[in-house]
C-alpha cells in the first residue's frame, strides 16, 4: 500500500510540473516567443543609484526645495552672508565716490586731504578689528572687505589730490607687489580678514586697471570703444553667475562672503562701463 501510495504521489507531481510547464510553453508562444513575467518590473537604476528618469524631477525639486541645493535651504545665511554683503559693498563704494565732489567744492583740496586722513584712520581701525579673534570669521571677513575697499579709496584720493591719475603702470607694479605677497604669506601668515582685506585691494586695483586701460586705447584706436562695451556686458554675465550661485548651490556661510566680494568686483566693472562710476 505505501508503495502504492508513494507511485501515485509521484505521478501527481509529475504530471502537475508537466502542466505547468505547458501553460508557460504557451504563454511564451503567445508573447511571440518572449517570456513576459506578470510582476512589474522596477525601474534599473543607473550608475549613481537613481532611475535616469527620476534625475531631472529630483533636480528640480531639488532646486525648488529644501534639498542640497534648494533655494530655501539656509535661505536667511544666503541673504546676510552673500546678497547683503554684495549690496553692502557696492553701497559703500558708491558713497566714498559721491562724498568726493561735495568735500572738494566747498572745502577745496584742504578738505579733500581731511577727508583721506579721516578714511585712513578709519580703515586702520576696521583692519585692527579684522585680526581680532573675539569676533566671528565672518565678522572679520566683513571688516577685512570694509577695510580694503576704504584703504583702496585712500589711494584714489591721494593721486586725485596731487593732480593726476595714476598711470597704468604704476597700477600694475602694485598689482604685482600685492601678488607676490599674498602669494608667499597667504597660508602660512593671512587670517580670514587679512585676506579679504588684500583680495579686495587687488581685485580693486585689477578692476581699474583694466578699464582705464581699455579706456586710454579707445582714445587712439576706436576699436576698442566696442571690447569697452563687450567687457561691460562680460561682467554683467559674471555678476547674474555670481548672484545665481549664491542662491542655488552655496552650503557654507563663509563661500557666500566670498562670492559676495567677486560679485563686488563685477558689479565694480558693470558700474564704470555703463555709469562711468565709481573707479
């Protein structure tokens, strides 16, 4: 009887994988001789892990959200440590240029040399407030931008009291001196104010350099007229780079001062190409 049993169970089995590997014959046939699985299948991801359809979508909300580089992600830090310093900067650029005429037309030169002995003092003073540790390093990048920018006007002033621009290559040796200092004590001696004291005096020195320049050219060969207006409209293109960056992909506090002083020198350029101010 067990051996009975046993012959019946086999045959059972037998016959049911036999049944079921007819049924899958013929529904492959029927898929015209692809095997199709009733499951749905899952999207393959791709080498990074992510469905290459789902990249674009969690870009932009990526871009729209609070992801890793969405625009309301630190979006206060975006305003106070990069669109405000940038603003700042430019505000205070403008203001030291303004006050220059009024001072020397009721007061003369005597009043104009007043006026660059109180800047002096007054960027020795943020300079010395920018190597000081009791501050934040952004407080002291801060000062340090303050500093150079009123130290770079310092310098304006003085050959506007003296009666003559400063020559371009007078402009170039300074931008090589400063070069090549930084270049030695960046690292090893520069604190983050010192820094951005001496990057914005360079990058003041580079802007003016640059345009007065190309507007002493434009005197002897009108061809440059038209790269004087070219360079405006490539600073203009830097400067909107500059602001969309800030916005979309900064992460750190002290990146966004940083670029919040490039954004500075490009605004610099747009400023005298188009407006004939401030340098």
């Amino acid at each position: 009887m067990k051996r009975k049993n046993r012959k019946s169970a086999t045959q059972n089995t037998g016959a049911s994988i036999q049944e079921g590997t007819k049924s899958n014959l013929k529904s492959t046939r029927r898929s015209g001789g692809l095997a199709i699985d009733s499951d749905p299948v899952e999207a393959v991801p791709s080498a990074a892990g992510v469905s290459e359809r789902t990249v674009p979508v969690r870009f932009l909300l990526g871009v729209l959200g609070g992801g890793p580089i969405g625009l309301t992600r630190d979006l206060s830090s975006k305003f106070w440590d990069g669109l405000i310093p940038m603003a700042a900067l430019v505000l205070l650029t403008l203001v030291l240029h303004m006050l220059a005429a009024p001072i020397q037309g009721f007061w003369g030169n005597s009043g104009l040399l007043v006026y660059l002995v109180s800047l002096l003092g007054l960027g020795v003073v943020l300079l010395n407030h920018a190597i000081l540790q009791t501050y934040s390093e952004i407080a002291r990048g801060w000062l340090g931008l303050a500093s150079g920018i009123v130290m770079w006007y310092v310098i304006l002033l003085s050959e506007k009291i003296g009666g003559a621009q400063i020559p371009g290559a007078t402009i170039l040796l300074l931008l090589v001196v400063i070069g090549l200092v930084s270049a030695i004590l960046w690292k090893s001696v520069f604190p983050i104010g010192i820094k951005f004291f001496v990057l914005s005096v360079f990058l003041a020195a580079v802007a003016r350099f640059w345009i007065t320049s190309q507007q002493l050219m434009a005197t002897a060969w009108p061809l440059f007229n038209s790269s004087l207006i070219i360079s405006g409209y490539v600073a203009l293109a830097a400067l909107v780079f500059v602001l969309v960056w800030i916005i979309v992909l900064s992460k750190e506090r002290t990146q966004r001062l940083w670029a919040a002083m490039w954004g500075w020198f490009w605004a610099l350029q747009v400023l005298s190409v188009f407006l004939g101010k401030p340098l």
